[in-house]
C-alpha cells in the first residue's frame, strides 16, 4: 500500500492587526503509484475547497472600544518603537486606511505583519504610509540637489 498525505493551509488578515489560519490535511491509501497523480489532485481540490469554505468563519475579533477605534495594543508586544508604533497607529486612523490592507503592506514588503517590524522595517513601512497618504514626497524626489544659482 502508498500512503499519500497532503496539506492545504490558508492565513489571512483581519482588522486590527490581527489574522487567523485553517489548515487541513488528508491521508489517502493508493494501491497503484500510477494513481498517484489523479489522486493528488482530487485531494488538492478537496483541501482547498475545504479551506476556502471554512475560514470565512472569521470568529472572534478583538473589539472597539467607545470612540470605534481597536482596544489600546500594549507596547512590548510591537518590535519597533513605541514612537513607531504609535505613528503607525497615527496614519492608519487618521487617514482611515483599511488595518487589513496595512498589514498586508507589511507582509509584501517585509514577510511579516505590522508588530513583528523591526525598527528599520517599521520607518520603511511609515515611509511607505506617508507616500500613500500624500504627506511625503517619493523616496526619488526627497534628495534632490539643489537647483543652480540656489543655496
């Protein structure tokens, strides 16, 4: 007998700063290897579907206090500074950018989410922001030399 064992495995983010994952996995008994092929692919499809299905059930979320904003994060569970954190958290209100879409910002640029930056990620992640929201000039304009004939 061949055993085939497949995973599928889904993480997504939520609002404020937080995601959740679902994960599912599958063993199979082949009594041929030619059926390998066909029947990787029907667990995939199943696993998948399985997935797809299954984590739209967000659950819990942390909840808003009064003022609609996510309850206070305590400081040492961010890696950048607190002056970071706090800027971050600044932007995103501010300018009401959507928490999951920030995060996800975070995970293209750097692999991680928004609290697990370190310092040098998180200023390149507020840069980031900035540029976004139109409060600073692009990362090419900001060193220009001066123009002739100026100080």
């Amino acid at each position: 007998m061949i055993t085939l064992e497949a995973n599928y495995s889904k993480k997504i983010g939520l609002p404020g700063y937080s995601s959740h994952q679902f994960s599912v996995t599958l063993k199979s008994e082949l009594a041929d290897i030619t059926q390998a092929e066909k029947e990787s692919a029907r667990l995939y499809a199943v696993l998948q579907n399985s997935v797809d299905h299954n984590i739209r059930q967000v659950g819990f979320l942390p909840t808003a206090n009064g003022n609609g904003h996510a309850p206070p994060v305590e400081s040492d569970t961010w890696k950048c500074s607190d002056k970071q954190r706090e800027l971050i958290l600044k932007i995103t209100d501010e300018h009401k950018l959507d928490k999951a879409k920030v995060e996800q910002l975070a995970q293209d640029r750097f692999g991680k989410g928004v609290k697990a930056l370190n310092k040098l990620e998180a200023s390149g992640l507020i840069e980031e922001l900035l540029e976004q929201t139109g409060q600073s000039k692009p990362r090419n304009q900001r060193f220009s030399p001066p123009k002739a004939g100026t100080r």
